[in-house]
C-alpha cells in the first residue's frame, strides 16, 4: 500500500489547473436626441445635466450613443472624462452631420483600433445607401481588456428611419462585417438604434441561425427583463411600445445576466425621447 500512498502524493503536489475567470461588462446604448431648437422644453441644454449624470451614475463599461452632434459629443466627453469616444461625423467622415459615437472606460480598457463606415453599398466613402433618407454609419472598437486576456470588437451604429430596404440591407452588412472582422477568441457586442422592432426583417438578418449569428441580449437574459419592452418615447412618459428598437446584440461566448430599459425622469421631464438599455454580460467558463 505504500506504492499507493506515493502515487496520491505525488498527484496532490502537481500544479491545479487554474479555473477561467469570468470577467463582467456592462453595455449600454442611448439615442441622446440631436440638439434641435424646436424641441422647446425637451431641448438639449435642459436636458445635458440628466442624460450624462445618468451615464456616470451606471457607469457601463460600453456605450454607444445615437444622434450625436460635435457640440454635443464634446459636452458629453467634458461631463464624462472617464471615457474614450470613437467616431465620425456622418456627413463627412470628420465631424460634420451626426455621429454614432462609442465610449468605453479608459480605465478597464485599452484602444487597439477604431473605425467608421457607412452602411452603403460604398462603405468607405460617406454617403446615403439604398433608400435610406440619411447617411448612416456603424462606428467600431477593438479593445484589450486591461486586467484580462479578453479582446472585444464593439460595434455601435443607427440605422435609417425611412428606408426599408436600407434597414434590411445595413442589418445584412454590419453581420457580414463582424463575421469578417471578428478575430479568433475575441467576443462579439453589436447596439444602437436599429429603427426595427423584434418581428421585422432587419432584426432576423441579425439574429437568424447562421455564421455571423448575433443574439438579441434582452431574449437571453438570464433575468427577467426588467422595465418597459418599447425604447422610444418621443419624450412621452406615459408612452408604452410593444417592442423596443434599440438593441444590444452579442456574439456567442457571450452570457447575459441582467437587461433593463432605463426609465429615470425628474418630474415628468424626460433626458431623451428613447430610453437607454443597459445590459450586464458575462464571458468565460466561470459564468
């Protein structure tokens, strides 16, 4: 038996396998409504204070906003230094026309590439696509987790309003692109104003089986939803869509633990005429 009792010792003193760590991301998408005079009231200066406390109060570790003008990328950057904002002007690649920008925390992550392009059949050339009323953009980040070995590639992006065929056919590119563009190992995270609801074919391009497949993060949380299902107000408190047309897709690999659409008013008065969604995600074996 002693032949055994050696055995099992030398078996204990071998090094354990350390077990993955799970590493937790907060992402959140926000159409902060461009600065326009004739909101009155539901203007941007009375609304800057609410929309960017909000943000900072939540602290995601993504953000991806919509309607973006530079004054008003600028107030945001100043409100929140703690970030790092990617993207460019729509009109012209610059700063011209909206941006699409994307903010990660600069204290948990590191800015390995970024990039802008237009949701068009000519992507790298600002322009309009299809039927589509406006120039529309996808804005993108890699980033290298900086107490991890976790790389992201983020895409943030808005799509048109009008044009159907723009919808489906931006929907169909940005999946293509991240298919393409994704590198081995690296976790996948797609959100913003998609201007489509979950029953509409924009939506399935993005979700259906396939290579390139993302999943809506409001469907596989591991948590019930929690607040409205609708994502855009108009700034009317008391509105109450069936379906919400932002969103937060993820890649697999990529587990959710909570999703919620933010509801935060003072007195009545709303930050944006959509709401923000803020969903908690989870990647390694120990989620």
């Amino acid at each position: 038996m002693r032949w055994l009792a050696l055995i099992l010792a030398a078996l204990l003193a071998l090094p354990v396998a350390a077990k993955e760590r799970a590493d937790r991301y907060s992402a959140m998408t926000y159409n902060i409504r461009l600065d326009i005079a004739s909101d009155g009231d539901n203007g941007w200066p009375h609304r800057r204070a609410a929309l960017t406390s909000l943000i900072a109060y939540y602290a995601p570790d993504l953000v991806g906003m919509q309607e973006v003008l530079l004054h008003q990328k600028q107030a945001v950057e100043a409100d929140l230094p703690g970030y790092t904002f990617v993207g460019a002007g729509r009109d012209d690649g610059r700063d011209k026309g909206e941006f699409s920008p994307l903010g990660f925390r600069r204290d948990r992550f590191a800015l390995v590439a970024s990039g802008t392009f237009w949701l068009s059949p000519s992507p790298d050339v600002p322009g309009k696509g299809w039927d589509a009323a406006y120039p529309r953009v996808a804005t993108w980040a890699r980033l290298k987790d900086k107490g991890a070995r976790r790389s992201l590639l983020v895409v943030n992006t808005h799509m048109d309003h009008v044009g159907t065929t723009a919808r489906l056919e931006s929907a169909r590119q940005i999946r293509r692109w991240m298919a393409a563009n994704r590198r081995a190992g690296e976790s996948a995270v797609l959100m913003g104003d998609f201007n489509s609801p979950v029953d509409s074919a924009p939506y399935s391009a993005i979700t259906e089986a396939g290579d390139g497949a993302l999943s809506d993060t409001l469907t596989i949380s591991r948590t019930p939803h929690f607040g409205p299902r609708g994502t855009f107000t108009g700034f009317r408190i008391e509105q109450n869509d069936a379906s919400p047309i932002d969103h937060i897709f993820v890649g697999d690999g990529v587990a959710v633990l909570r999703h919620a659409t933010l509801t935060q008013h003072t007195g009545g008065k709303l930050p944006s005429d959509h709401y923000p969604v803020l969903a908690d995600l989870c990647i390694g074996k120990g989620c």
